[in-house]
C-alpha cells in the first residue's frame, strides 16, 4: 500500500533570487504535524530564524493543504497559510477556502514556503515543474478582484490564483489573501507581508492526480458521506442561508457585536439577518472545492453609492461590518463587503477598526479635522471612507492601519479600554461577556481574538452562562478538535452546522493515506500543533504569556448596557480563573507557558533549550 | 437517460466531476471529469455548467470512426481505434470531451449517471427521472 493524500514533495521559493527548489515532504513531518496548519506550525518553527521582523527577507509564509485536500469528499477545498503575524508579532495563520488549495496538490506539492523579497513587484506562477517570478505589470496597485480577474485573462482561467490588493500592498497589518473572487485568508495580516516581499498573487495550475491508499474503499466512503450530508435536516435548512443563517440566534444571545461592542444586541439585525440576505441580495449559493453545503452566497446589491456584485456577506462581515459599525440594511453590508474585497481588508478588523474609529469620534477622541469628515453609526459613507483611508494609509487611516490595539496607543485618552482585540489581533463576530467558555476561546486563542479554533458559545448556553466551571476544558477539547481540520485540509462545517459525525474523517483518513491513525492519534497531533504555536510566540515575542491573554478592559469593566445580556460582565478576577484552570488543563505554567513535562510528553522537547534560552521558566 | 444541467442551481463544487473522474477513470482528479464549469466572474456571477447532450458532434468528428452511439444514445470512444489527435475535444460544443493522460485516449460521458447521483444541488438532472440524487 502506498502513502496516499500527499503529492511527496514540498516547495520553497526565494523570492530575491528568483530560484526555487523542492524538498522530499518529510515522513517525521507526516507522522507529528499531518498537513496543514502542522506543516505550518512546524515548518515556521524550524525556518524563521528566532527575532525575526514580520517584514524581512527572513520572515516566511507557509501555504499548506492537507493530506485531505483535494480528495473526494465533503469540505476538502481548504487552504492554511502562516508567517510571523505583523500584527500580532506572534505566530500568525489564517484559513481559506475555494480551489486554489486542491490546485497546489494537483501541480504536486504538499506546501509552499516562500522566503525574501522580490526586486520589484511580481506574480509567483506555480505550473507543475515550472516555477517562475514574473513582473507584476498593471496588476500592481489593482484591487484584489480587479486583478485576479486579470491575471485569468493573463494566464488562463483554469489558474487557481490567489492575490492581494491595495492594503497588502501598503502593508496594512489586517491585509488579506484574496481568491475565487471572495474567498479570503482574512486573518493575522498576512497579505501584508505579501506585500512587503513584492509578492502580488500565487498562480497555480496542475493535472495530477491524487494517490490514494486505498482507491476503492475511500471513494465508496466519501459516497456514503455525501449521500449522509443529504440526509441531514441542515442541509436543505441551513444551506441557503450560510452562516447568515446564525444572526438571529447571536443577537437573542445577547452576544452580537453592536458599535464596537458596546452593545451586544443590534435593534436591526432583522435587516442584515439571513432572510435579509436570501430574499434581497443573494444570486446563487458559491461552493468551495467538494462543498455538499455551499455558505458562500453570491450576491448584488445597489445602494445610494453604487451597485456592486460580491461574494457574501457571510456571517463574520454581517457582525463587523454591520452592527458594529450599526448598517441595518444588507444591501449596505453587502456595499462595504465588496469595498473591503477590493481593498483586501479583512472584513473582521476593518469593522473593527471602522467601529473603534467611530467611536473615538463620538467620545471626541478624534476630531472632524484629524478625520477628515464627520463619523457617524449606520452611516455606510462613513464606513466606505474609513476602509479607503486604512488601505491607502492616508491620513487617520495611516493610524487605524496598524489596528486598534496600536491606534490606540497614539490617540490615547481611554481608547485602549475600548479597542477591542487580544494580542493586537481584532475581536471576531461573538462579544463573550456573558460567554465564559467564548470568553477563554477567544483569550487563549493562538492567533489573537479569532473564533474559529473554539466557538464555544453554544456551549456556554447550553450549560449555564453564569458559571465558570468546565468552561476552560471546554475550549481546549474544541481547540483540538478544530484546528484538527485545518491540518487535515478540511472544512469543518459539515460537522458544524448539519451535525455530519466526526466519526467519518476518523473513518475516510486511513483509507485515504494508509496511515493506521485513530482520532485520539490526530487529536494529539491537533494538540503538538496547539503546544507548538504557543512556544513560536513566547519565541518571538519578549515576556509573553499570560498578559497577553486578557480580553480588553470593556469586556472586564463594563457591563452590557441593554439587551438580552444586560448586566453581564466578566472581570478580571473571573477571567484570572479562567486562566488558571485553563493553562492547568494543559500543562501550562501559570504564566501560560508549556510547560516542561508537556512539552516532553508531546515530542516538543526541541523547543525547551530556546525558550528556556529566552529566560521562561518551564516548571 | 438525457442530462440536463441548471447553471443558475451549479455552486462550482465539482463534485459532480470528481465523481465522473473516479468512476469512469478511477482517478482522484477533477479535470479528467466530463462535465464542463465555467465560472463567470465577478460578473455576471455564475457557473455556466455543460452536460453530454448526445448531439453526436463528437462521432461527426471523429477522423477514424473511433467514437459510436451507445444503446442509451450516449457515445462510446473505442481506445482501440482512437488516435488522441484530441478533434473530438475541440469539437464538442459543451466541451466535456477528455483526453486520459495514461493512455492518451479521448473519453466522452457515457451516461452513466454518477454526477446526478452525486451532485449537492441537483444542478444536473435526468429529465427521464431514471436517476436521481442520493
């Protein structure tokens, strides 16, 4: 039987010469890290030299789908990508969806690792065997849509591509990775770094096929999980919606980030709400590679400032770009979805740096002449300007550019109370005062204040809000669970949103690799991965630990003004607790390092002498 | 059998020719799938999605005789006579004609009805009804 799921080789480019090699993917990598965000993890810990700046030749990005990309089955289209985060100056990694993941392992490549920085600006083009830099030409300075779709033109349609826009270009620290025309790798900045290496787009083409171990039974296992996908209730419920479909239920939470979370439920969310989104701006329902349930909605909107065609608005861009910045219509969300597309903004951060900027406005913290104009919630003009301005860097953008955590810092008064991130990473689309299982989620999470390695709020709900037990095990029992997809290459919300079983990737991932790996064997990969990006940050980043963990000082200060949550609060002293079970859970000292025994227990005893090096203790 | 495909219902998932692929070649490969998805975007915004409509083009083509109608009236390229000069791929006017890199043979939908089966959003139909979605 051969190893089946993996292309065998594994791809480096150095963009300041122009040459490029691949290496044999490693079977250690294979058997400790699977694929993915473990290639990621692993491949940034052994090539980024310790102190690295996020924007220097040393610095890499890693792009990585997983054994199970591109392989039959439900959700196999996924992308992980990684560097040193210019905006966290942590580990840094953002997921994404389409086609250009199962691309990259039909032109043969289990990675890409891309290192230095082009002489002038260019495309990286990926044809199988053939790996060449070209000039960027007018794709330079285009916005991400506007130049994907030139660069089809350029290439040929059947390139899967993947590009920046303008904000990477002028290293916004939340510039995003854009493909298939609204896919993005929105999170930690990495279209930035893109940016600064003079790196416009990845093209990739290929036609291999991909091995499988056991050809005959995997196909007949991912047909049954099709045909299971079917049966489920969601999957005629909860398709035409997406992720739209859960406005409803996080405003009734009370946990719907409202003008930069001051409130937690929006009084118009039945104007941005999926019903909102099927009856007045969707076209069609656009699916990743093997999707069975299609969340992405493609929608056209027209509103006073113009009619525009997007991919979206999915769920994340519904709750940032419209009740934290107060728009009550889709088609305006739609509006500033397609703007930030263009621009190459990250929809999470740009509402969340729309919305501080605001509210700095209203509490005279900034004025109309630092601005430029009058701010103004609901206001979609306002919105427009602000994400322009961050991309060009012009102006107030040039501060708002850095994110909150760090605009901030320069205008001062109490603004850092209400600039709503962890480790400089921008909140996502759940407010979790009255979450506690969300609230050490979105604490602990590796990359800053991002849901999707725990979305825990379901949990919170379902057994008592108020009470702080179990509510740290928790996070970490999903925090294995569903990075565990991104290193397989997987989309995990099959088994999300229709309630597909987990027993099935258990299932298909032997028969696709040949790899004899029970869950609890992948389960603890998921956790070598999670100990892993912990100990890259304490690397990298002087005295971490557990003061970057803590929620901004709103969410531990100020009670929830209205809604269903009135009242609610978790102080610091509450979230202390949380803290301590959580890194006693997982071996952690409680200054939220790994600690020795767990390191040694997981195979990481390679990252002791580093960071004991770099002065932590590890007992 | 007669395949008909909806454009407006397609979401580009290609799992219809993955199916294809693996079924009729045994190969985890997409592009080897005959079915055609053609993305048109950012505008108008849609997935134009091309099924066999056994028109016979690809028979009229054929400069050797290799390709011949099926009792299903689908057609059946014969490897023992196909040249691979790839005719029939260029002249098939819903362009879901392959040719299998293995044996440089050309390979057009037999009708065998495993996109139906498979397809997430029953964007391809069997307008006799004979086959239908899982």
């Amino acid at each position: 039987m051969t190893l089946g799921g993996y292309m065998g080789k594994i791809l480096h480019v150095d963009l300041t010469t122009g040459e490029s090699l691949t290496v044999p993917t490693g079977e250690d990598l294979i058997r400790d890290y699977v694929g993915g965000r473990g290639f990621v993890a692993k491949l940034l810990w052994d090539l980024v030299p310790p102190g690295t700046e996020p924007f220097s030749e040393d610095n890499i990005v890693v792009i990585a789908p997983g054994p199970l990309t591109g392989v039959y089955m439900p959700g196999s289209g996924k992308v992980h990508m990684g560097t040193k985060s210019p905006a966290t100056g942590c580990y840094g990694d953002s997921n994404m969806g389409g086609h250009f993941s199962p691309e990259i392992k039909y032109a043969g490549y289990d990675a890409i690792v891309i290192k230095g920085k082009a002489p002038e600006p260019s495309i990286l083009v990926i044809d199988e065997d053939s790996v060449r830099l070209e000039g960027a030409g007018d794709v330079w300075g285009a916005g991400a849509i506007t130049a994907e779709k030139r660069l089809k033109e350029r290439l040929g349609e059947d390139f899967q591509i993947a590009v920046i826009g303008p904000a990477g270009e002028n290293l916004v620290k939340y510039a995003c990775i854009s493909h298939d025309f609204g896919r993005q790798a929105g999170r930690t900045g990495i279209g930035a770094v893109w940016g600064w290496k003079n790196l416009k787009a990845v093209c990739v083409r290929g036609s291999r096929s991909i091995p499988i171990a056991k050809p005959r039974e995997a196909f007949d296992k991912a047909k049954e999980m099709y045909a299971t996908c079917y049966g489920k209730p969601g999957f005629k419920a909860w398709t035409p919606y997406g992720t739209a479909e859960v406005v409803n239920w996080v405003n009734k939470v009370g946990a719907f980030p409202t003008r930069n979370f001051s409130e937690t439920y929006f009084e118009g969310h039945e104007g941005i709400n999926g019903q909102a989104l099927v009856d007045r701006v969707k076209l069609i329902d656009k699916g990743c590679f093997g999707c069975p349930t299609p969340c992405g909605k493609y929608s056209k909107a027209k509103t006073s400032l113009g009619e525009v065609r997007v991919e979206g608005p999915e769920y994340e861009t519904i709750a940032l770009l419209g009740g934290n910045v107060a728009l009550s219509q889709i088609e305006e969300v739609a509006y500033a979805n397609a703007v930030a597309d263009e621009l190459g903004l990250d929809t999470i951060s740009g509402g969340n740096a729309a919305g501080f900027a605001i509210e700095c406005f209203k509490k005279g913290l900034l004025t109309e002449e630092q601005v430029g104009r009058v701010l103004d919630w609901g206001d979609l003009a306002s919105v427009v300007y602000l994400l322009e301005k961050i991309a060009k860097r012009e102006g107030i953008g040039d501060i708002l550019a850095d994110g909150v955590k760090a605009a901030s810092e320069r205008i001062g008064g109490d603004s850092e109370r209400f600039a709503i991130q962890v480790k400089g990473l921008e909140w996502s689309g759940y407010e979790a005062r009255w979450a506690p299982s969300m609230m050490i989620s979105y604490m602990t999470c590796d990359v800053g204040a991002h849901h999707n390695r725990s979305w825990a709020i379901t949990h919170d709900v379902a057994t008592g809000r108020d009470n702080l037990e179990g509510k740290s095990e928790k996070a970490i029992e999903l925090q294995h669970i569903r990075p565990l997809f991104d290193a397989l290459g997987l989309c995990r919300l099959q088994w999300v949103e229709i309630g597909f079983e987990l027993e099935n990737y258990a299932e298909v991932f032997p028969l696709v690799t040949g790899i004899e790996a029970r869950w609890e064997d992948l389960l603890r990969v998921s956790e070598r991965i999670w100990n892993l990006t912990r100990a890259f940050s304490a690397r990298e980043v002087d005295g971490f630990g557990r003061l970057w963990d803590y929620p901004p000082r709103r969410f531990m200060e100020e009670p929830v003004p209205s809604g269903p949550a009135e009242g609610k609060v978790l102080t610091r002293e509450q979230c202390d607790h949380l803290l301590d079970d959580y890194y006693d859970r997982r071996g952690w000292t409680r200054e939220g390092i790994p600690g020795e025994d767990k390191l040694e227990e997981l195979g990481l005893g390679f990252v002791i002498p580093e960071l004991t090096r770099r002065g932590y203790i590890l007992k | 059998m007669r395949l008909c495909s909806y454009s407006d219902r397609c979401s580009g998932c290609k799992v219809c020719v993955l199916t294809c692929a693996l079924s009729n070649h045994g190969l985890n490969n997409p592009k080897l799938g005959s079915v055609s998805i053609l993305p048109r975007f950012p505008e108008p915004g849609l997935f134009e999605l091309g099924v066999c409509t056994k028109c016979g083009a690809c028979r009229d083509a054929c400069p050797v005789g290799a390709i011949q109608e099926q009792a299903n009236g689908f057609y059946r390229v014969d490897p023992s006579l196909c040249v691979g000069c790839g005719v029939c791929v260029e002249e098939c006017p819903q362009k879901v004609i392959r040719m299998i890199p293995e044996s440089n043979v050309a390979f057009t939908c037999v009708g065998c009805g495993e996109c139906v089966k498979y397809c997430p959003k029953e964007a391809i139909v069997d307008l006799d009804g004979e086959v239908k979605r899982v």
